[in-house]
C-alpha cells in the first residue's frame, strides 16, 4: 500500500545583509507546521532545537541597512549561525495519529554566495517498518546546488526502509544565488506492507528393521522390531509402518501382513513397531519394511534375515541274536539327530518286558518302574550315539522292548525291537527204596522222582519201570503194569518242578534184585535211567 502525505512547509531565508524568512503551511488542511529555531554551527543545522506549535510561519521583519564592509584584517571571528526549522507529520498532520515526521533544519539567514548546508530529516515515529520512503523536494527558488546527500533524480530522494525509531537524512550543499529568499516545500510518501512468514519444512523418514537371526521351529519366537524416525525439519503427518512378510513367517495371530498407524511424527521423534512371528516351516527369510507418510514419503528398511532350523530325531533298534532263559539278552539302540539345529536335553525311554530283569544298563543311565532313561544330552546336527543294555528273560517268551527318543524342540520317535528266548530241556530221575536188605516176602517201598532240570517244560513225561524176575509188583498210587512194565505218566513237568511216586513190591527169591527206571518225554532224545539195587533174604 503506498500513501501520499502531506507536504513539509517550505524554506525561505534572505540573501545578504537583509533578509526575510517566509514559511510554507502544510498542503493539506490537516497538517500543520512546527517552526524552529535556533543556533548552531551552520555545516551541522538543526542540532539543538525546540518546537514551537504553529500553523504559520512568521512575518521577517525589516532587515538593517547593510553597512560597507570594514578590512579584512580587522573582521572578528565569525559567530555561529542561527538555525530555524520546519516538522511536518504524515500522514494525518498529527503526530499521535501519524507514522513518518519530516523536519527541515537550515540557517536562519545566509550570505549570498557563501556556502550553506540545510537538511531533511526522516524518521519513522510509528510502530511499524515504513517501506520506500520517498522525500519530494522541489528545487529551490534562488538556491545553487553544489550537492545532495544521498543523490536523487527530478527532486525525489528514496530513502528505503525506515525500522521503528531509525532516521535518515538528505543533506543539501550550496548557496544563494542573489539576494532574496530562498523557498522550497518537502512532501513525503510511503508505504505500508502487511508480511507474513510461512515456515519451509521438509519432513523426511528413515526406518531401519531387526530380527531374530535364529530361532528354533515351533519352539523359540521369532521377534522383530520396525523403527522410524522422522530425521527432517518438520512434522511427518499420517505415518504408516508396512509390512509383508514372507512366504512360510506369519504373525502370532496367523496374519501375513500388517499397517499399523503411527500417526504423526515430530522433528527428531520415532516410534518402534514390535512384533512377534512364527514361521511354519523350516529354511531362510528375508524380509525388508515400508514407511509412509503425508507428501509423499515413502522409505524402505534395510533387509533382515531369519534363518528357522529345527533337529530332526532318528532312532533305531538292533537287537542280539536269541536268548537262552536266564542268560543276557542285548540291545543296541542307536540315536541321531539329521536336522540343523541341537537337540538338547535328549532321552530314550525304553519300556521293559513284563519279567525281564536289566543285567547291564550301561553307565549314565536309571532305572524306575519298569523303564530304562538314557541320558543323551545335547545331540548336535549330525550326531549319533549308540547305547547297549542287557536283559534277562526269566521265561521262554519273546523279549519284545520299546524306546521312544525325544529332545528339546524335536519331534518324538519311537521304536521296538525283539529278542526270542530259548531254554534248553533236561531231566534228573531216581529210584530209590527205603532199606536196602530185606527179607523174602515182605511188601517192600520204592520211590521213583523226575525233576525238570530245563528252561522249558517237559512234556508227556514218563518213567518206566522194569522189575526182575523174583520180584512181584504189589500197589502203586500212581502207575500201572503195561506190557510187562510199571508206568508213571507224569505227563508235563514244568521248569523245575519234581514229580515223585511209589510203588510196592515183594521178593520171590533170595538175592541182588536190580530195579531199572527209564524217563522219556518229548523235549529229550536220550531216555534218563536210573537204577535201584535190593538184596532180599531169606527169613
């Protein structure tokens, strides 16, 4: 906005020895004129002044008759020069309702020829900048100007910007041209800008990602941070943290992806994103991030890897050869982990057959409630261990075991194996009586007793029994005369069991009567025998 003010009342002062100074009332009738005067040195006008209110400027009064010059040589020092002056304020006149006051400050009277200096002054009296201030001076009447300070063109000096309370000045140098007055008017102009001040900021967005390099399948997390930061100069508006994961990595609620809001970041704020994944398989994955904002920005993460491993457990069973009842039989269990990842805390379970006895755990290992524990600690990628026991069979009966192997993180596996039992057959027999001399006639006692001295059971047991001729059978609770032969069928005789029987008989003759007992069955080849000697005699 540019205002035209009012115009500062002119200058007059005489020339010569008479002079007369004439004043110039403001152009407007709201201003008004404030007149100075004083003294001071005339190359400085203006330094001490002291306003008087007035709308006009005084009448001259009539100047002395000028008196002829005395010598030279007797001419006293020159006296300071008395200076007067003009103000003037814009735009209204009044200098509570105005902004620019222009003052004018020149000699009260000057010598025609001599040189002279006279000064406009400016200054800003308002609260606000003044821009392009621009003093008009119209050339004075009688006045020969020798220089203007600062320069200007056609009488318009632009003085700039004056900040709240500066003053600046134009200084005017010569002299008057004849005797007379010297008469000028100074008007003024500026203007007035309304600014404004609009911050220039640029955002900017960096964001850097972190993973668990290492995580075990199914068994250790899978955590992973998203960090941004606004690193520019002002606020990032509508910030986004984006995320698709790989292939095989989910979050913990299943989801493949997330965008989470992070809304608005100041200069120098961030904001971390943490999240939780689980992968549903094994293998590498690499994964980068995603942030946007407002305006455009859009920042990528650095890469991060994952690698999900998991140990894979494998066990397998080799059994001796068969077993005899009571003797050991061994095993050879044999534990290894094929996966990519430790298997700690490893074990082997192995349930024992309902009347086996462990003859040999191996060392380590113990023993409770019908199972055998094998301790085989942390398993690393590719390990084997072999662990060797030992059971005995109290039976013939199939010593059938199973072992289940586990691990920290792995997967269980089990397996059985089975070694046979054998027993081998075997009879002990005898026949026996009570007294070895008797006499003839009298009902004597034998014994007969088979005992299964094998692991397995004797079936359709007999014993037979040959008596001499002069030896007459009488009673047995048990057996009975076929084809000429006393037989005991004991049928089956169970391990260790003893089968055992009488018989009565009577001697006919007098002498050494041998008693002959023959055992078969169908576990043993071999007939056992086993003899009994009497000698019976006379009475």
């Amino acid at each position: 906005m540019k205002i035209t003010t009012l115009s500062l009342a002119s200058l007059a002062f005489a020339a010569g020895a008479a002079f007369s100074l004439i004043g110039c009332e403001s152009q407007s009738s709201a201003g008004y004129d404030d007149n100075y005067s004083g003294t001071a040195p005339h190359a400085h006008p203006g330094a001490d002044y002291h306003p008087k209110a007035t709308t006009k400027a005084e009448a001259p009064k009539a100047a002395a008759k000028a008196e002829a010059p005395k010598a030279a040589a007797a001419a006293p020092a020159p006296k300071a020069a008395a200076t007067t002056g003009n103000v003037q304020y814009f735009p209204t006149g009044d200098r509570n309702s105005s902004a620019l006051m222009l003052e004018k400050i020149y000699p009260a009277q000057v010598t025609v020829g001599q040189p002279f200096d006279y000064v406009i002054k400016a200054t800003n009296i308002g609260g606000a900048t003044l821009n392009n201030v621009l003093v008009n001076e119209a050339a004075p009447t009688n006045f020969t100007v020798a220089s203007v300070t600062p320069t200007g063109a056609n009488g318009q000096y632009n003085l700039g910007n004056l900040n709240p309370g500066e003053s600046k000045t134009i200084t005017f140098k010569g002299s008057a041209a004849g005797l007379g007055t010297i008469a000028s008017c100074a008007s003024a102009t500026y203007s007035l800008a309304l600014c404004s001040t609009i911050n220039v900021v640029q955002p900017a967005l960096t964001i850097s990602k972190t993973i668990t390099p290492e995580a075990i399948l199914n068994c250790t997390p899978i955590n992973m941070t998203v960090e941004v930061k606004n690193t520019g100069s002002g606020v990032a508006s509508n910030v986004h943290v984006k995320d698709t994961l790989p292939a095989g990595l989910t979050l913990d609620n299943g989801q493949t992806s997330f965008d989470d809001v992070i809304g608005d970041l100041a200069p120098g704020a961030s904001k971390t994103v943490s999240k939780t994944l689980k992968a549903t398989k094994t293998g590498s994955y690499e994964n980068v991030a995603n942030a946007t904002a407002d305006g455009n920005l859009n920042v990528t993460s650095n890469k991060v890897t994952t690698v999900v491993k998991q140990p894979v457990l494998a066990i397998e069973c080799k059994p001796g050869s068969q077993a005899m009842v009571g003797r050991d039989a061994c095993y050879d269990l044999t534990i290894r982990n094929t996966g990519n990842a430790v298997s700690k805390n490893t074990k082997v379970a192995v349930t024992l057959p309902a009347g086996a006895t462990v003859s040999n755990a191996g060392s380590g290992n113990a023993l409770s409630a019908g199972s055998l524990v094998f301790s085989g600690g942390d398993l690393a990628p590719g390990a084997t261990q072999t662990m060797r026991f030992c059971l005995k069979a109290a039976s013939i009966a199939p010593l059938n075991i199973s072992a289940v192997l586990t691990g920290d993180c792995a997967a269980q596996v089990a397996t059985n194996c089975t070694i046979n039992v054998y027993g081998v057959a075997d009879i002990g027999t005898t026949v026996t009586d009570e007294d070895g001399v008797v006499a003839l006639g009298e009902p004597h006692a034998y014994q007969v007793e088979v005992k299964n001295q094998g692991q397995i059971p004797l079936t359709n047991t007999k014993m037979t029994v040959t008596i001499p001729a002069g030896l007459e059978f009488v009673s047995s609770p048990l057996a009975k005369m076929e084809g000429g032969k006393l037989v005991f069928n004991f049928g089956t005789v169970a391990p260790g069991a003893v089968m055992k029987s009488t018989f009565i008989a009577k001697a006919t003759k007098a002498g050494e009567l041998l008693v002959i007992g023959e055992t078969t069955c169908a576990e043993v080849k071999t007939p056992v025998r086993d003899d009994e000697l009497t000698t019976f005699i006379e009475k």
